[in-house]
C-alpha cells in the first residue's frame, strides 16, 4: 500500500458542486491518494455521478441521512485500519489549488507536533476575498471566527498554531486520531470541527494554519432552515463540553436574547420556516437535545 493521504468527502445533494471538487482532485501534484465519498442518501444525482465519471473513488451509498460526524467517523475508521499518515476532510463544494495537498503534506511532515493542518480558503467566485485564514473561537457567545478580509491583509500570509480550523478543509495526521478520537457524533453537522480543534489544542498536539496551500470554497452560509436548526443549536452542545462556568454564565443570556431577535426578524421578513427551525434550535439547546433531530 503505497498511498499516504485518504480524502474523505461526505456529500448529501451536492451534486452541483462536485465536479469541480473531484477533478480538483485528479489535477493534484500529490498522487499517493485515496477517495472516499460517503453519500448521506442524497436525493439528487450524486451517487450516480461518482459511478459514473470517478471510478477511482470508492463510494459508500448511504441509505439514510447519518450526519456529518458519523459519515465522516465511518470512513475515518476505515482511514484508521489502513495505516496512512493523513486523512483529508473535503466539504463537497470545496476546490483544492493544483499544489494544496503537497503543500499541506510538507509541512504537516515538518511540523510534527501539530495534529490538525488547513489551508488558506478562499472564497469562490470571489477569490479576492478570504474564507479562513486561521481561525479562534469565542466561547462566551459559543462562536467561530476566520481570519476572513480581502487577500491583500498582511495576517493571512503568516503560517502558524491557530486555535481552530475549518472542517471543510483540514488534514489530519492517523496519530492525532488515535489519540483523541474521532469526531463526536453528538453534534451530527456544525460545530464537530470547533469541538475537535479543541480537543487538539487540550492533548497537545493543536491546529496548524499553512497560507501556502490554496483551496476555495462556494458555499458555507447558513441558508436553509435544516443547517440553521443544527448550527444554533450545537451552539449550546459546544459551550456546555468546553466552556468555563463564567463563560457559560455570560453565553445564556446572550444567545436566548440574540436568537430571539433573529426569530423576529425572520418573522417579520415573513421567513417562518427559518424563524421556526431557530426557535425550535434554541428550545433543543436548552433542553440539552443532541444527535439527528430534524
């Protein structure tokens, strides 16, 4: 077994995006690689797209929406079994620059202390605007921030320890995931990213931002009310697992009256099915209400 890298794509309706993402893949200058698409019973024409256009990947038809987490954790234990060094997690709307994967490959050999490495992400079309440039995390409103700007900003060219990366790009080294774990699948989509770049950071072998590898990426906003039930509500599920007590004490009332003002806004926009999926999150996250929900 020659191959040193398995990328990991779990895809559900993604069929638009993944053209792009899987010849992104073919033109890498890295080839010792592996493909696995986990499909999450898309409705689409996903699965027959992989079969018929990427033979070389290895497809696991789902026959039911598992979730993010648990997708990624079936092939990531497979990932496990094989020896490899690294496991690419790949959003199925990302594109990766020819040289990213050789890029991240490089110096997640030099930078051996490190468990987790990402690129820089870019927004796509708009490549002149940054997705994630490194990333933190503010637990006291149980929020993410990227290093996000325009590609002209002197931060976004320094490689380094970032305290979070971005679940759709990151390259994980088989011993850091030996060590911690696999994902938890608690959350089922939004937030497993946040919760194991904390995990890094706390065994000691954190998250690593590397500038030089490119990759681009066309979604990412929460648009339907599916993603912002799951996004809000594992708000509560990620502050609860790693937030102090005084953290806590401040992020409550903050996200009941921060939520609250979006389900109104939501309802005045006469946006009701999304202002429902935020109550219906933020009711979850009080009641401590985890895994596949809606």
């Amino acid at each position: 077994m020659n191959d040193t890298v398995t990328i990991i794509i779990v895809n559900y309706n993604g069929e638009k995006f993944l053209v792009d993402c899987m010849d992104s893949i073919r033109e890498q200058t890295y080839k010792k690689l592996q493909v696995i698409v986990f499909d999450n019973d898309s409705a689409d024409g996903s699965v027959e797209l992989i079969r018929r256009k990427y033979p070389e990947a290895k497809l696991i038809d789902g026959d039911k929406n598992i979730g993010y987490c648990a997708a990624n954790n079936y092939c990531l234990n497979e990932f496990l079994e094989s020896q490899r060094k690294y496991a690419l997690l790949l959003n199925a709307d990302m594109i990766l620059q020819k040289d990213c994967l050789e890029s991240l490959i490089n110096t997640a050999d030099n930078q051996k202390e490190f468990g987790i490495f990402s690129p820089r992400i870019l927004r796509f079309p708009e490549t002149d605007k940054i997705w994630y440039a490194g990333g933190s995390i503010d637990f006291k409103r149980g929020i993410t921030r990227f290093g996000t700007g325009k590609i002209d900003a002197a931060f976004i060219h320094v490689p380094g320890k970032t305290e979070f990366v971005c679940g759709c790009s990151m390259l994980i080294r088989r011993t850091f995931m030996e060590k911690i774990g696999l994902f938890d699948p608690d959350f089922f989509a939004y937030y497993e990213d946040a919760d194991l770049s904390v995990r890094a950071n706390n065994a000691g072998m954190g998250c690593y931002y590397e500038p030089r590898a490119i990759a681009y990426h066309k979604g990412g906003d929460i648009e339907s009310p599916y993603s912002a039930y799951y996004y809000h509500r594992n708000r509560f599920l990620f502050v609860s697992k790693h937030a102090t007590f005084l953290q806590r004490l401040y992020f409550y009332p903050f996200i009941i009256k921060n939520q609250v003002m979006h389900i109104l806004k939501f309802r005045k926009q006469g946006k009701l099915l999304m202002a429902e999926s935020l109550w219906k999150g933020l009711v979850d996250g009080l009641l401590n209400r985890v895994g596949k929900i809606v």
